[in-house]
C-alpha cells in the first residue's frame, strides 16, 4: 500500500526527504509522554529511525505511513501496521504517533479503523495487535473505538522508568475472524473473503 485515503486523512509512504518532519512530531513533549519521555534527537531520526521505516517498505506491504490532513495538507503524525523483523503480516503491530494539536479530533481512530480494513482485507493478516502505558488512558480508547480488544496487563523492567511503569503495559487485539464477525464489516464482500 503506497497511499491510502479516509475522509480527513491522507496516510503515504515516508520518503528521504521527511526528516524534519519526524523530528519536529518526536520533540513534542506531549507526544512523547508515554514513549520516551523526551525528545527523539535528530542523529536517531537521520540514522536509524527513518531509514528503518524505508527498510520495512522494501521487506512487504506492511510498514509506516505518514498522516497528511487532507484540509490543510499538513503532516500530523504516522500511523502503522508494524511488520516483524521478518517482515511477515500474519500479525502485526498497530501504532501511531500524532501531533498534540490534533489530539481529540478522532483522527487516530480514523486512521486505525481504515488501516484494519486494510490488514485484514487487501494483506492477509491474521491479528493486530498493540501495546501501550496502562495509565495512557486516551490510547486506549483509541484502540477501542478502533475495535481491538483488551488482552493482558504486564510488566517490564525498565533502567529509568517514566511515571506510571508501575502500573505495566497493556496489549490489545483484533483478530480477523473476529474483525469479519463485527456487524459494520458483515457485508457480501467481507464474507467472500473467508471462503
């Protein structure tokens, strides 16, 4: 998938040239509240961040995709389906990462919801799933809305942990059985797509 379109966003492939738009997203201090706790620095973004999102593209289908506001034509943040390092989809990692300022206008969800449809009808995955912060109580909802399930609570062990590690980390899921059996996606072509 090189574009995919929803109705407020744009979701493309990175390219070379969106460095800075990555390092601005990744020095946003609210964006990276539950991530890292602080900025990402340029050197990590130039050498390893960006060129792995473009390695991915190269191993399938699956991958990072920067967010445009269709309105405006502004980059708002990425979304993704994150393949393993082997580069399958039988599951893989849903993310995203939006700028602060667009936070509460349902665009996260908007871009979930559009890229599970695109897992589970056009790349062959079998689950999704995602992970985050316990406490982060808006990326949960998000991956609710978006209609992944609550599965575990755990814990790791982290050298500096950021405020509410203490709680662990929770993973969501979707599998695309239970995808097809939601009533929005129970249509003549969803179900040709089991036989």
């Amino acid at each position: 998938m090189d574009v995919l379109d929803t109705e407020r966003l744009t979701l493309r492939r990175f390219t070379e040239d969106d460095v800075d738009l990555l390092v601005e997203l990744d020095s946003d201090l609210e964006v990276m509240r539950y991530l890292t706790g602080e900025p990402t620095p340029r050197s990590e973004i130039e050498d390893e961040v960006l060129p792995r999102i473009l390695r991915d593209y190269e191993r399938g289908p699956a991958g990072r995709w920067a967010a445009i506001e269709r309105a405006s034509g502004r980059f708002v943040g990425w979304l993704a389906l994150q393949p393993p390092e082997d580069g399958g989809v039988a599951e893989v990692e849903l993310g995203y990462r939006l700028e602060s300022s667009v936070w509460g206008r349902g665009y996260a969800t908007e871009g979930a919801r559009a890229l599970l449809r695109t897992a589970f009808t056009e790349l062959g995955v079998e689950r999704v799933w995602a992970q985050t912060m316990a406490v982060n109580g808006a990326s949960r909802r998000v991956l609710e809305k978006a209609g992944l399930r609550y599965l575990r609570t755990f814990h790791l062990h982290f050298e500096d942990p950021l405020p509410g590690t203490e709680h662990g980390e929770v993973e969501y899921e979707l599998t695309r059985a239970d995808w097809m059996a939601l009533p929005a996606n129970r249509t003549r072509d969803h179900q040709q797509l089991l036989r």
